[in-house]
C-alpha cells in the first residue's frame, strides 16, 4: 500500500500533512502518484457510502470529522510520476500544475508534531529573508548519508544560511550534521534545474542537487524547526509516532499511558 495512507493515531499521514499545511493558510495541494496510489486521491473524495451509513446511524461527530476532511472543489490536483525516478523528478512532475510563484513541498512520511505547523514557520521566514527555505535539525554525525545536508554559512542558531548542499553525504565528508527534513518553501526557479538533473545518489534525480545550483541566485535558509519530527518511511519512527500521538489525545492518552507503563514494567 502507499505508505502515505498508513495512519497514525486517526488519519492516514497524508491528511496529517494537509492538516499541517490547512493550518497554515495553505489552500491548494497538488497530490504526485505513482501507480497504485489511487487510495490517495479517494481519501480526498467524498466518501459517499460511508457518509450515508454515518447519517442513518446518526453519527454526527463522525461525519463531521470525514466532511472535514475534503478539501474545497478544484483545490486538490492529482499529478502521475509514472517512473519512480526520484524526488527531484516527482516535485518536477507538478511544474504546470504549481505554475510560476513559490511552493511548499511536504514529504508526507516526515510527521511533524507540534502546536505551531513547520510549513507555517517556513512560509514566516520566507516572508522576512524571501528565497527558499528548508526545515533542518541538527542529526549524530553517523546518520548524514540519510539525509540532505548543508554546508553552512552564517548561523545564529536558528537560521542558518546555506552555502552548500550534499545529498546523503558519508559521516566522514559530510559538511555539517545539519540534515533537511521533509519541509520546503521553493521558488518557481527550481523547475529550470530540475529540468535537466542527471539521476546521481542511488540512482535518482535528487532535489538536492537541483536546490544546491540554487544557491546565490537567490537567499536560502535552513530554519531549526520547533516540533517532533518522526521518520514514518521506518517501523521505529512510525511507532514513535503512533505512541507520541496515542499519549496525547484526549479519548485513548491516559489508558494508553497505563498500558504502555505495564508493558515496560513487564519487560523488566
Ligand atoms: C529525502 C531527501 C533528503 C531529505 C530527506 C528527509 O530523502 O532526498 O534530502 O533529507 O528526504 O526525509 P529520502 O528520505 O527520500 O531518501
């Protein structure tokens, strides 16, 4: 199944980005499918049968929650990436359909928890410096070949300037332990590169290498989020995920909390 539709808590990790963006302002989302991600698309549609059955049984709260969860008509768009050739290749696969301003790109398996939305703490610091900007944290030196990594210029501990970009670089040439995370604003400027990308780590047209001929064209800033990033693409970071969320809502929170403390209590 597309990993975008398992869920944590309640809703598939593709509504907890569209939550995330939704409160931030953001009005229009552009969805890239490869094949067998119809379920994406439906999850967007009006879910008739099941609105129907929650109306006879007089499920008011539930219906609520499932009208809620569709967006207004003509601001869902939904793009095929008909070769899995990589992230670069999939953000230029939505070029016509993001046309000429500045975009966010969410990485549906990075979650973020937090009361103030990261792409909401992008689109600020767009508004004050403008240029792109990515979500970064600071990984142990061993993990940078996961990620995007920044060569850093001027750094006052919050935002961080980049010089440079490398993507999945090994721990021992790694620029900085700086890594992005699945939050981007962009400029329009980015298609030009992507157009041309040579597929390079792991055989992929990366994002990375077109963001880093960016660099000096225009401002580009990594921003040290405020939140709980969780790795949802990993069973531990898709655990993680579920039990933060369990913990925190108000029906299940305090049983689960019992729960989760006699297990431990258990395993000894
Ligand atoms: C992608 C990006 C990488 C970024 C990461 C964040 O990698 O290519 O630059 O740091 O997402 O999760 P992936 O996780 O798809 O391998």
């Amino acid at each position: 199944m597309a990993k975008e539709m398992l869920t944590v808590l309640d809703r598939p990790l593709i509504q907890h980005a569209v939550d995330e963006a939704a409160k931030a302002g953001i009005e229009q989302f552009i969805f890239v499918n490869g094949r067998g991600k119809h379920a994406i698309d439906d999850h967007f549609d009006l879910a008739f049968e099941l609105e129907r059955t929650l109306e006879l049984r007089g499920k008011t709260v539930e219906l609520g929650r499932s009208r809620e969860m569709v967006p207004a008509p003509g601001n869902v768009i939904s793009v095929r990436q008909q070769q899995p050739l990589g992230l670069g290749h999939a953000v230029w696969c939505a070029r016509h359909a993001v046309g000429n301003e500045p975009f966010a790109v969410f990485l549906a398996d990075d979650l973020v928890m937090g009361d103030d939305p990261c792409i909401g703490q992008l689109i600020r610091q767009y508004e004050k410096t403008g240029g792109n900007v990515v979500a970064v944290q600071d990984v142990p030196r061993e993990h940078t070949n996961r990620y995007g990594v920044l060569d850093v210029g001027e750094d006052d501990g919050h935002i961080a300037e980049v010089k440079g970009l490398v993507e999945k670089p090994e721990p021992e040439v790694a620029p900085s332990t700086l890594t992005i995370i699945g939050r981007y604003i962009l400029l329009p400027q980015i298609f030009d590169h992507l157009e041309s990308q040579k597929p390079t780590v792991g055989n992929e047209i990366q994002l990375t290498d077109a963001m880093a001929q960016l660099i000096g064209g225009s401002p580009f800033h990594g921003l040290r989020f405020t939140g709980t990033r969780f790795d949802c693409g990993t069973k531990l970071g898709f655990l993680q995920a579920n039990l933060a969320y369990g913990l925190r809502d108000g029906d299940v929170g305090a049983e689960l909390a019992a729960f989760a403390k006699n297990e431990l209590s258990n395993k000894g």
